[in-house]
C-alpha cells in the first residue's frame, strides 16, 4: 500500500526569510516581528534549496500532500499559499501538488505515515507517523531527507 506523506511550506519547501527581504521598506518596518501578517508575504518568498525536485520526486514514491499553516490574522496568506504553490509546483491536474494543499492547525488529525515539518507546533508532535524534523542534525537539507525517505517508499 503507498504510505502517506505531508510535506510542510513555511522554512520546509518555502524559504520565509527570503519573502521578509522582498517586503517593501514601510511594510518591513511596520511588521517586523510579525512578518506572518504582511499582507501578500507568502508569494514572495523563494522554494528552499532542492525542494521543488525533492517534492516531485517524493510525489512519484508516496501519496504526497502538503500540509501548512496559514496565520489567523492575514486572510491573503491563504489565497497567497495556494498561488505559491501553483507558481513552483504547477496548477494542472498533472502536477505532483494538484489539490494536495491542506492548510490547517491541527496538523495532528490528517493521517498518515511521515510528515517533514521544521516544527513541533499546530499539532505535529501529536503525529501519528514519524515526523522527520526538517533543518534539525540529520535532516538539514532535502538531500538527507530523500536518502532517509527513498528506501521507506512502497510506491513507484
Ligand atoms: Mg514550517
């Protein structure tokens, strides 16, 4: 049976500082140390490094979904999350992240069998699946994510 994957956005497949950095200079100063809530953050910020070809590949060897938070208080992050996605990962039927974007803050109640997440929070220490700890010693880079997922794989 395939296994089930959540895959994370925020420092996971999206690099947030790099959208803090494309803010205008009013915006920046007017929400700094609430970067989440500045309208229209969330499609500026790059892929991390080697995450929309980890992501391809993981669709082709799990049921692979992404699994992110949008703040509360910043209604564009919702719609600017689902544009990211379709920006990186393609909006077709044929790619790889095709209606797979959950946005939730109980990351606990999907099911399944890995979620890679750099947090503990909204629920992932609840997980029933293993959590691979993304940026933690071991899980730095998606390279060491792909050489632990690759022989797990009961798909493709
Ligand atoms: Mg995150």
């Amino acid at each position: 049976m395939t296994k089930t994957l959540y895959v994370d956005l925020d420092n996971t497949l999206v690099d947030f500082v790099s959208g803090i950095e494309r803010l205008s200079a009013s915006d920046r100063a007017e929400f700094e140390g609430r970067y989440d809530d500045a309208p229209g953050i969330f499609a500026l910020m790059d892929p991390m490094p080697g995450a929309v070809q980890a992501y391809r590949e993981l669709s082709q060897l799990f049921d692979t979904y992404i699994l992110s938070t949008a703040p509360w208080d910043n209604p564009s992050a919702w719609s600017d999350k689902l544009l990211w996605v379709k920006r990186h990962l393609g909006g077709e039927p044929d790619d790889p992240a095709y209606k797979r974007l959950i946005l939730s803050h109980h990351k606990n109640l999907n099911r399944g069998d890995f979620i890679v997440d750099d947090r503990t929070a909204r629920g992932v220490d609840e997980f029933e699946g293993e959590h691979i700890h993304f940026g933690t010693e071991g899980w730095a880079t998606w390279s060491e994510v792909l050489d632990h997922l690759r022989p797990l794989a009961t798909k493709g």
